[in-house]
C-alpha cells in the first residue's frame, strides 16, 4: 500500500471517529484527491441532518490536523474537504493534450473537482462577457492569460483577434507576442479611452452590418481602477459594449481585485452573467463578485483555486498555470501555424513555478466538460 494511500485512510478512520464522537451514525466510503484538495464522501444514515455534520467541521480539521474543513451536501452525499499537504499546479498544455475538440471561441479555464478539464464557450448565449475577481495572490491575471492563451491556440486569427487593456502595463504584457493580438497592449488610461471608442463604433458598424465575426475579445485588467481614473466617459464606454457587445461578436473579460457594489451594480452586473471568483477578503466581497450569496469564495485558498459562478451554480476548480517558457513554446508555434493541428502536443521546458503552484501530469483522458450550460458533452477522446 503506497504512503498517501495508507494516509487516505487514516484521515477516513478519524473523520469516522469524530461522527462516532459525537453520536452522527455514518462512514467514509470514498472520495476524490484534487490538485489542491482532498474531498472524502461521507455516507450517513436517513433523516440525518446534514446541519449536524457541517457543524462539525472545526472538529473534523482539528482530528486531521488541518487548518480547515468545508462540509457540504452534493447530491445524495455529504462532502468533506480539506486542503492537500502537498497540493499540486495544474499546466495548461499537459491538460490540452487530454483535449481532441474545443469548440470555437472557447476557453480552457482548468480542472474541475472531478478532475474534468473544464471549457468556456464565450460565444455561448449565456455567457458573452466574464467577470474574473479576487485579491492579490488569487491568481486572477494569471487565469486570464490562461484563458486568452488558449482562446489564441484553438482558434484561427480570422476567427478570434484579442485587445488587451492593462493601465499598469504588467499583467498582460507577456501576451503581446501572441499573433492574435492587435496593436500591443494599451497600458494608459488615454490609450484605454481612445480604444473603447473605437471598439463601440466597431459595435455599432457591425450592428448596422449584420456582421459578428471575427470574435472579438476585449481583456481588461485592473477594471476598478481604469474606471476611477478614467470616470464616467470610460464607464459609459464599458457599460455599452456590455450591453450590446454579444451580438456583435465582442466579448468582455474584466478582471478586478475590487469586487465593491459600486463597481460591479446596475447595469454592469447584469451583463457578467458568469463570474470568475478567486479567493476575496470578505464575506461581502465574495457576494459582490460571485452575485450570490453564501458562495464561500471568501474560504478559497487562493492561488487558482477558483469558483466559476453562473445562473446561480458554482463549480469549482483549480485554474490552469502557463508559465513563460510554456508560453513562448505556444507563441512559437503559433507564429509557425503549428495551431493547425490544435494538439498542443509538445511541452515546454519546466517553467518556476510560483509556490503554491503544482504539475499535474494526466493520464486519464476525458472529455472536456461545457462550462455552460453545466452538462457533461461529449467531444471525443484523446489518445496518448
């Protein structure tokens, strides 16, 4: 028996032994090892009430010696999950080569609990624009450039062409060499301004025209802050093409560390139906960016574990690492027209990454699961 076998099943002993403790009839019998977490599933007796075991989860943490334990129901079970010791980085091209077909203007955003690879279709009626927030550290512009990197690898220039807006000139940056993108990155708020408009005019062209193609997806970091300092013109520019944007093939990515009800109100909350939440400072905070209540994105680890929030449902997931040397093997080949097989077979050399980060090397094969409209689809198998 391997040692994190024999450690599964001291950890399911003791769990056991706290329901025993306190008089809640039930057992361990099974569960899942995750990137970052470990998930047991726990089989109780009926009429049981799943506000006892929940109740239960600082107890449970402290029989395991871990710092914290997040009790939930899922279906017919209830889960039990706790951070991994040695929690492991998802790399984005090891997960693409588990992916025969991505269907078009969509994204790799990572691995979900079951250890699914998890797709987003921007064009998707039901998405359009994505909201990506958390604090420093959540890893939020790191799952941005994730996204709009694979957006690049599974799609043609003249099916998707992306715009980069980044005040601070430092979190889109290495993106610039992508072919797909057009004119750099604007890193000033004049720059910023003068893009937008001519982004709703585009808007407008294409509304007036008939016309949605090519994709076109507008990136924007630090959006909190491209809005104070470029006021109300520049929120009136964001808000319409949120508004209108979809059906002319342009779609919004924002991302912000500032999920506040002022920024993320009227208007601009109801065009970000999907929302991509990291780990936020507050209760409140998780509210404002996740648009529901209770969605504990305030208990995220951080680091990529993500929840991606959507109609009201959450999946969670640890978001996929590109590290630079990853992305300069995918800039290269796409400069060569190596996107025309979309394998993404090769892997770069091993990239530093940050601490927290882990390499998950899979082996299984599965199908890419559709982000929405929450179903498992079948898009064919990979092989080795």
């Amino acid at each position: 028996m391997s040692q994190r076998r024999r450690t599964l099943n001291l950890q399911a002993d003791r769990i056991e032994a706290v329901l025993k403790t306190h008089k809640v009839p039930g057992r361990v019998e099974g569960g899942t090892v995750m990137p970052r977490l470990v998930q047991f599933r726990l089989a109780t007796d009926m009429g049981t009430k799943v506000a006892k075991v929940a109740s239960l989860a600082e107890e449970i943490a402290l029989a395991l010696g871990s710092r914290e334990a997040r009790v939930y129901r899922d279906g017919a079970a209830i889960n039990v999950e706790i951070p991994r010791l040695d929690p492991e980085p998802v790399r984005l091209l090891p997960l693409c080569k588990r992916l025969t077909l991505v269907p078009p203007v969509a994204a790799v955003l990572g691995m979900d609990e079951s250890g699914t690879p998890l797709v987003l279709r921007l064009a998707s009626p039901d998405v359009a624009h994505v909201l990506v927030a958390g604090t420093t550290g959540s890893g939020k512009t790191a799952l941005a450039r994730t996204l709009l990197t694979s957006l690049a690898m599974y799609n043609r220039q003249s099916d998707v062409q992306i715009i980069l807006i980044d005040p601070k000139g430092r979190g889109f940056r290495p993106l610039e060499r992508l072919p797909h993108v057009l004119n750099g990155v604007q890193d000033s708020v004049e720059l910023a301004s003068t893009c937008l408009h001519w982004l709703v005019r585009e808007m407008e062209r294409r509304d007036k025209e008939g016309i949605s193609k090519p994709a076109l997806i507008i990136a924007v970091d630090e959006l909190a802050d491209l809005i104070h300092t470029g006021g109300k013109e520049m929120e009136d520019r964001l808000t319409r093409i949120a508004q209108r944007g979809r059906e002319a093939g342009i779609h919004l990515v924002a991302c912000t560390q500032k999920p506040t009800a002022s920024l993320i109100g009227g208007a601009m909350k109801a065009n970000f139906p999907v929302r991509l939440v990291g780990a936020v400072a507050s209760s409140d905070e998780a509210r404002y960016a996740s648009g529901i209540s209770g969605s504990g994105a305030e208990k995220l680890e951080g680091k990529g574990d993500f929840m991606l929030v959507a109609k009201g449902e959450v999946v969670r997931f640890q978001a996929a690492w590109l590290g630079p040397k990853d992305l300069d093997l995918v800039t290269t080949e796409l400069k060569m027209g190596g996107r025309n097989s979309r394998r993404w077979s090769k892997e770069g050399a091993s990239d530093d990454l940050p601490a927290s980060a882990v390499v998950v090397e899979p082996t299984a094969h599965a199908a890419p699961r559709i982000a929405l409209p929450f179903v498992n689809r079948l898009l064919g198998r990979s092989s080795a």
